[in-house]
C-alpha cells in the first residue's frame, strides 16, 4: 500500500493520522480509498467542477511533483504528499 502523507489542517479527518496507508494504483484511486476510510476526506482534496485536485494542492508522488494530478500512477512503495500552497510575501 502507498504510504500517504495528510497536511495538519486535515488531520483532524484521520483522528490526528498524519500518515496513513492506502491502496491504489493512481492518485484518483487513492483519493477514493482515503475517502472510504476516511469520510470527508475527499472533498479537501478534490474538486468535483475541474474533475482534477483542490485548487491550492500539489501532489508530490515519491518526491516528485505530479503533472498529471489524479492520473499520475502510484506503486504499492510510493510515497505520497498532498501539499497546500503557501503564500506570503
């Protein structure tokens, strides 16, 4: 199973979780499966309008930012971030 890493504002979903484990072969799949465990989880991170990843997250699959968002393939030893953005100035 992918190890998946949830961002602090959305711990409280997992029961303070900031890693969990998820099957799935892509991110979408992966995204559903979080949500199967984790009810609620999916609408922090999907956005149904744009059919795609919330607006504002960066997926980073085993270190590498994902172009693809939910398309990107996934391996049982992936590792998984779903970064928000940061702003500043």
């Amino acid at each position: 199973m992918a190890e998946v890493w949830i961002p602090p504002q959305m711990q409280d979903v997992t029961g303070g979780q900031e890693r969990v484990q998820v099957d799935g072969r892509t991110v979408r799949q992966l995204v559903n499966n979080l949500d199967n465990q984790f009810p609620g989880l999916k609408s922090m991170l999907y956005d149904e309008e744009e059919d795609d990843i919330m607006a504002g997250l960066a997926v980073i699959v085993d270190g590498e930012a994902s172009q693809l968002g939910l398309l990107e393939r996934v391996s049982e030893t992936s590792e998984v971030h779903f970064l928000p953005a940061i702003g500043g100035g």
